[in-house]
C-alpha cells in the first residue's frame, strides 16, 4: 500500500538512552516532516526536509538530529533521551512545500521514556 | 505570530443531531486553513482545506466549513452525525515558507451518544 509509515510504533526505554524513530514514504513526495503531539494531544512541527534538505527546524532540543539519507525517508534520532520526550511522533509527506499539498501523515510512534 | 484557538475542548452530540466545531485563527495575511481528523491510535487525516475563492468548502465524510475573514473563523460543520465520527479534530493554520509548517490547534474531543 502506497503510505507514511513509521517504525516502531511503540517505543519504551530509560532516561540517558539514544534511539531512533524510522519514517518511510512511497508517494514520491518531496517534502517530509516530524511533529511531536504531547500527552494533552497539543501537535507541534518539529522537523521538514524537502527533498533531503532541512527546511524547517523549530526550536528543539540539539538531543533531537532529524537524518535524510534520501527523500523517502526521514528518520528521527534521540540522544540522552528525558521523561520530557514522551510523546506520541508523527513523521508526514507532501508533494512539495507549497501549502496547496496535502500532509500525509504516518501512524505515529508513541515514545515513553522512564 | 500564528496561532489557531479552538475554544471547545471535548464535545457530545446525540447521533444524527448536527455538529459544529469552532475554530478561530490569528495570521496576518490570506490564511491556508484545514481540518484535520484523528481517530484513537491513528494518524491525522485531512478532512478539507482553504486557499482562497469560495468560502464554503466541502470535505471528506460529508463535512463542510465556513472561512468568515471578518470573524478570523473556519468552522466545521456536519448536517447528521455518526457514531463513527467520534474522534479528535484539529484546526490548524499554514504557516512559514510556503505557508508549509502547520500551525495546529488543541483540539477538540467529539463523542457521539447514542
């Protein structure tokens, strides 16, 4: 199926770890984002790459180092992970960065940090 | 800056009664707005969206909203509700280069009794 998706879906581990969400898209789209949905649901950009250049990069924490090896994907890597980082993460497609696309986005991760 | 307030947190409609979801926005020039759904463990799925032209869009699963510049308002509305529409609906803005970063809204939580 033609989709967002990411792996794994959940995600448990202890404070001070590093890990690594993978988000894969098949749409052949260009642009690809992470957003962050915290435990009151409130969804934040984090991240957008077009075309494996970063584009967006809101205030995050240096912990947080978004890698493109190519458009297809976008992959999130976590350092020193915090109780602070729990959140469910939503990796998204467009076509382009004109708004006019639509954000296709993925399942989500759901991050607990103990 | 951006931003996007809606003002009801968690609403329940009887099924088959109409609904509508508020949603104010604050940006200084022609907004990209949208609606997006999300149901329990899923991901978000666009139900419409505005650029420009007619201020009265249809969507997706017989929604449909309303742009009003005067009001910063994009309401969304269904004539009968369902018990499948029962999820999370977030408004949000366009925002950034190419208006491609979405600025969300909190939410609003819609239950549908029976």
């Amino acid at each position: 199926d033609t989709a967002v998706s990411q792996t794994p879906k959940y995600l448990v581990t202890q404070m001070g770890n590093d890990k690594s969400i993978k988000c894969e898209q098949n749409l052949g789209h260009d642009t690809m984002y992470w957003y962050k949905q915290d435990s009151k649901k409130f969804l934040k950009i984090m991240f957008s790459y077009n075309n494996k250049e970063l584009i967006i990069n809101e205030t995050v924490p240096n912990r947080f180092s978004p890698k493109s090896p190519d458009k297809a994907h976008l992959n999130l890597h976590i350092n020193s992970l915090e109780l602070g980082d729990s959140a469910v993460y939503f990796c998204a497609s467009s076509l382009s960065t004109s708004a006019y696309n639509e954000q296709f986005f993925g399942p989500g991760t759901r991050l607990t940090v103990l | 800056a951006q931003s996007v307030t809606q003002p009801d947190i968690h609403i329940t409609v009887s099924e088959g009664a109409s609904l509508e979801l508020r949603c104010n926005y604050s940006y200084g020039a022609t907004p990209y707005l949208f609606w997006y759904v999300q149901s329990p463990g899923q991901g978000l799925q666009l139900l419409l969206k505005y650029f420009s032209g007619d201020t009265l869009v249809q969507g997706i699963k017989g929604f449909e909203a309303e742009f009003k510049r005067s009001q910063s308002s994009f309401n969304l509305r269904k004539p009968s509700v369902h018990w499948s529409d029962a999820a999370e609906y977030f408004c949000a803005v366009g925002a950034g280069q190419a208006g491609t970063a979405l600025i969300f809204g909190k939410g609003t939580t819609l239950s549908v009794s029976s």
